[in-house]
C-alpha cells in the first residue's frame, strides 16, 4: 500500500537514501524552471508526477506524468494510477534515465549564455 512522506530539508547522504528506498517522485508546485530535484530522481529512476508548468512540460514532456497545479483529485489518481500500472513505471523510469543524462552542469551554463548574449545583442 503506497504511503506518502513530505520532507523539509535533507542532508545530501539522507537524500541519496530517500531517492532510492522511495517508489515514485511528486513535484506538486505552482512555478518551476529547471528543478536540480527532479533531475536526481529522475537519475535515480524515480517515475515522477509533475505540476503541468511550462517549463516542466517543454523539458519533461516525455518522460513524466502531468496534472494541473490546483487538481488534487487528479494527483490523487495520477499517484494511484502509477501505482498500479507497473509497465507505466517502468516506462517512465526508463525515460527519465534516458532524460536526465542529457543534463550537465556545463550545457545549462553554454545554454544559459547564449540565452544572455542573444539578449545583449537585441
């Protein structure tokens, strides 16, 4: 039976051990850009349900399930949805793998960059 665990913060050691003793990660919020967190679960192949945001639909498009922000009934079935399909699990896991690999430190930066020069240049 799914259990829910809501957290304030972490140690990084205390963190490593909730990404992998956990089944699936919820990112129920209201203004996303790119969320360092949802990259670690996804790593970690964590399935996430996310808040249908822009920025979090245009990155993680593919490799997450979506629910309208204010939706509580709808994240409630998402949670129990994914829950009870396993295939879908593991879809999304293997997507996010797949997904988080393509995020490093130096392409946010390089992407960040050109953003700003072709700001300075307009």
């Amino acid at each position: 039976m799914p259990f829910v665990t809501i957290h304030d913060y972490v140690t990084e050691s205390k963190k490593i051990e909730m990404l992998h003793n956990h089944d699936i990660f919820l990112l129920p919020s209201y203004a996303e850009g790119m969320p360092i967190s949802l990259l670690e679960a996804m790593a970690a192949g964590l399935p996430c349900i996310l808040s249908n945001l822009p920025a979090l639909k245009e990155n993680f498009n593919s490799a997450a399930i979506f629910v309208e922000p204010d939706d509580f009934e709808g994240l409630a079935k998402a949670i129990l949805d994914l829950f009870s399909d396993a295939e879908k699990r593991r879809e999304l896991t293997k997507r996010g793998e797949v997904l988080s690999k393509q995020f490093s430190w130096d392409k946010v930066a390089k992407t960040e960059l050109e953003v700003f020069e072709s700001l300075i240049k307009h």
